[in-house]
C-alpha cells in the first residue's frame, strides 16, 4: 500500500508511525513511553516538539498570528491487544481510540508543511480516558486558538459536533448485620434499590425524547460487597451520560436524596458540548471531504472526549475528526482499517491547508 494521493509515497511512513505508536502500551496515567517516542518521530518529521509539564507530547510547525491546534490523545483503557496486519487491517489498542487520529494529525502537518501566517500545534494529551483529562485542561489554559480539532473516530467523511456530558457517582453503604429472616432490608438490597430508582428517573426523563443524543443514560459500572461479621458494607459506582437539556443540579439533588443513609460522592462531572457547523472549520472539512471522494456528513456522540473540556473553554470553531469505527473503541477487537486511516490524512491536509489559505 503506498497510500492516497495527498499521502502518496510517505504512505508506508505514515502506517509505520501509526504501528510503532499501538505497540507502545500506554494506559492513562502511563503515557511517559509513547510520548518520548512521539516528540522525537514528530522531530523527525520536521516539527518543533518537546514534552509539556502535563506530559503531553507537543509539536508545532510554522508561525503566524493564525493559530490551528490538533488536540489527539495518548492514553488507552486498559487491555492488551496483541499488535498484528492482516491485509489492510491493523489490530491493536489505541488503533482507533485514538492513536488513530493522533497518527494523522501529525503526518497530516508534516505533510503539508509550513503556512505563511499560521502556526499548527499537534498535542498528543495524557490522561483523556480517566475522568481528570489532565492534559486537555493543561492546554486549555496554555493555547487560546482560532480553530480546534480533536481527535476521534468518526470515520474519514464524517464530522463530529457535539459530545453528551458525563457524571460518575460513587455509592457506599455501610450498616450493622441483621438476620435474613427480619424486616429491615440488606445493604445489598437498599443498593440494588437506589439503583433502580436511579433507572427509573431516567426513564422517565427519556419518555419523550427522540435520538441518543437526547437521552439520559445510567450504567452501572461496578459493585461489590462485604461483611465481617458485625456490619456489611456495599460499594457501586454509577455512570451517567448527560444531554445537553439535563438539569445538571437538579439531577444530583435528586441523586443525594434517595440515598437513604449511604454516602454518595460525585465526580468527573462534564457539561455537554455541541458545536457550531457554519464557520470555515467546518466549511474547509466539507470541502476536503468532497475532494477526497466523499459525501460528509455530521454526527453527535453518545460518549464525551476533550471536545467537552476545550469547547467551552475556548470558545473557537471546534469538531472531532478522525479514521476509525467508534463501534471498536474500547473492545477486545479494537482495529482500523489502513487506508481509512490514509484517507483521513488526505482530508486533514485539505482541510488544514484551506484554513491556512483564509
């Protein structure tokens, strides 16, 4: 395969970066490997890059007063996925989410090379699958921008505008042991019952709601319980996804509430984000896209990424790009097609280059 127009020869280049980079393991809060080794690929390729006090791993190319970031993640969930081509097809972590796209925001620029009056930054941030996005709030004080791009899978010829919100909660109970055979009921029962008034709420919120984007969406992502004895104790956290019509404080009055005498601590709290789509971010992707072949589309996604933090604290023309099926993220296949992969190379140079010629 030696790639895509745009791409041409530096086609097997670009699959090399993308390959090294899935087999360095780099679960959130690990990153240190995969950035040492990308400050210097990003060297390589003709980029000033060093590493951030955050830990990200940080290229520009070019100076101006017009000012493009590319912000991708380094960080993987957990789970080793043994790094394997078959045909056009790499296997690995982090393929699609999102070393994927963060390979193509950094041969995209290479590629395209110095613009007069524009300066391009391609971040490599830690930590955006854990609920601290240490690396996005980092750069988030650090750059202010004319125009942002995040990078995720939403395939080559699509746009992503808009991310639901996130809330994880924390249950913890903790009584004196009682006989089964009595009225008052276990812990593990009172949990199971916060829970499903939990599920409850949220149905009833969704009842007339149209599309995901819309929904309130609750999962319960662990429990366990415990006794010695003389108390039992139970323990579960809660996962809410957030539509941008949430009542954010409302919702977590209720959520104290019903919790009958457990604690309930609240975190990794991100407001819902969608984007704009009438600016000339969007207007170069569309166009890039119709030059690569495509017919763009734009879409929303049910989860959240780094567009939740830099969106409103920006306040620039913001989307998500990148190759990849989001239907792999986070699964035992996680994998990417290649040249999806070198066709989204082609896209960003375009659209990169339509930007830098505004």
């Amino acid at each position: 395969m030696t790639g895509h127009p745009a791409v041409g020869a530096d086609g097997g280049r670009a699959i090399a970066l993308l390959t090294e980079m899935v087999r360095i393991p780099s679960p959130s809060g690990r990153e240190e490997r995969l950035a040492e080794y990308l400050v210097a690929a990003m060297g390589e390729l003709g980029l000033r890059s060093e590493r951030d006090a955050a830990g990200n791993a940080v290229g520009e190319l070019g100076d101006g007063p017009r000012h493009v970031v590319l912000v991708g993640h380094m960080d993987t969930v957990p789970g080793d996925i043994p790094v394997r081509r078959e045909g056009n097809v790499l296997w690995g972590r982090g393929t699609v989410d999102a070393k994927g796209p963060l390979a193509a925001f950094v041969m995209a620029v290479a590629l395209l090379g110095p613009r007069p009056g524009t300066r391009f930054t391609v971040v490599g941030a830690v930590e955006e699958e854990a609920a601290t996005s240490r690396g996005a709030r980092h750069v988030a004080a650090r750059y202010q921008p004319d125009y942002a791009i995040i990078g995720e899978p939403s395939g080559w010829d699509r746009i992503t505008l808009g991310y639901k919100g996130r809330l994880l909660l924390d249950y913890a109970l903790e009584r004196p042991m009682a006989h089964s055979a009595g009225e008052a009921r276990a812990a593990c029962e009172e949990a199971v019952a916060y829970w499903q008034q939990v599920y409850a709420c949220a149905e009833a919120f969704n009842r007339d709601k149209e599309g995901r984007f819309a929904t309130l969406d609750p999962s319960l992502r662990s429990m366990s319980s415990s006794s010695d004895g003389l108390a039992e104790r139970v323990a579960m956290t809660i996962g809410l996804r957030l539509p941008p019509e949430i009542d954010v404080d409302a919702l977590t009055r209720s959520l104290v509430g019903w919790a009958a005498g457990a604690t309930v601590t609240m975190r990794g709290l991100e407001a819902p984000f969608r984007a704009g789509k009438r600016n000339p971010l969007c207007s170069a992707f569309l166009a890039a896209i119709r030059a690569a072949g495509g017919r763009a589309a734009f879409v929303t996604k049910t989860g959240t990424s780094d567009m939740n933090v830099l969106g409103p604290r920006w306040g620039c023309p913001i989307l998500a790009y990148g190759p990849g099926d989001s239907a792999y993220d986070h699964t035992p296949d996680e994998q990417i097609d290649l040249g999806e992969y070198l066709r989204s190379i082609d896209v960003l140079r375009g659209a990169l280059e339509r930007l830098a010629s505004i």
